[in-house]
C-alpha cells in the first residue's frame, strides 16, 4: 500500500479520465437521439469531476494563480507531459497514419501553450484583456486574432470557439 498522496494522485487521474470519457459517451448518445441517457453521462461525468477535483485539491497542488502560471510556464517549457514526439515516430513505424496527424498536431499544439502561458504571465501584470480562439478540431489556441484558417490543423474560422 502506497502512501495517502499516492491515492489521491491515483483517484485525482482516475477521475479526470472518467469524466472525459462519459462526457464523449454523453455525446455519442447525444447523436443517437437518446438525450436522457446523455443527460445521464453528463451527470456522472459531472460528478467524476467532482471527485478528481476534491482529490486534486486535498493534494495541495492548486497554489495562487502567479504560481499556477508560473508552474504551467515550467512543465510546458521543459517536457510536454505526453511524449508526443515518441507517438509520432511509433504511429509512423506502423503505418497508422490517422494516429500519426493526431500526435503531430497535438505536439505542434502543445508547443504554443508555453507561449501562451507567457503571455498571460504579462497580461496578468499588465491587467491587459484578450479573446483567445480555440480550434474544436486540433485544440490549436490562438490569441487575439480569428485565423483564416487553424495554422495547425487547416481548419476553416467556423471550426473555432470563442473564449472573450
Ligand atoms: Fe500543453
Ligand atoms: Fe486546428
């Protein structure tokens, strides 16, 4: 038996992919024309979050805002916590071209992330305001500007999210 961190570590990521996977489910039902079941999954998954959530808390890990950013900033800069560049090479070896896009576009995405850390680590201090648009495609995030298309992914403007 591994120490009590260990175990909210274990629920805190438990959780987080439970919560994902239902709120996919709740769309596929969505799509199936079932929306009670989908209200079902989503209220689960709701709930998931809600336990990811405690566990992450009780870990101590959410800190002040200049440390979150500052802590995002780090783990970004250095090493992408998923090793996308290894999924590439692996998904290329076997011929699994569909996996392959994925994981280059995901690696190309979190490239930019440490950037925008950056920038909200200026904006924060310059109490600057900006939209941010994001490609429900890719997860390309681009800042201040609507793209002609996603620079990631070639997704048209219609494809992206607002977040103002
Ligand atoms: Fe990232
Ligand atoms: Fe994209």
């Amino acid at each position: 038996m591994g120490s009590v961190n260990d175990a909210l570590r274990e629920a805190y990521v438990g959780e987080a992919k439970a919560a994902l996977r239902l709120k996919l489910y709740a769309e596929q039902a969505a799509e199936e024309g079932l929306p009670q079941i989908a209200k079902l999954f989503r209220v689960i998954a709701r709930s998931e979050e809600i336990h990811g959530a405690r566990a992450l808390k009780a870990l101590r890990e959410v800190k002040s805002t200049e440390e979150n950013l500052a802590e995002s900033f780090e783990s970004e800069a250095q090493v992408a916590e998923v090793a996308y560049g290894d999924f590439v090479r692996l998904a290329e070896a076997e011929g699994n071209r569909a996996a392959a896009l994925h994981f280059s576009q995901s690696r190309d995405v979190e490239e930019t992330h440490a950037k925008l850390y950056k920038e909200a680590m200026n904006h924060l201090l310059e109490e600057r305001e900006t939209t941010y648009y994001l490609c429900r495609v890719c997860g390309y995030v681009a800042d201040g500007a609507l793209p002609e298309a996603c620079p990631v992914c070639g997704a048209k403007p219609d494809r992206f999210e607002p977040f103002s």
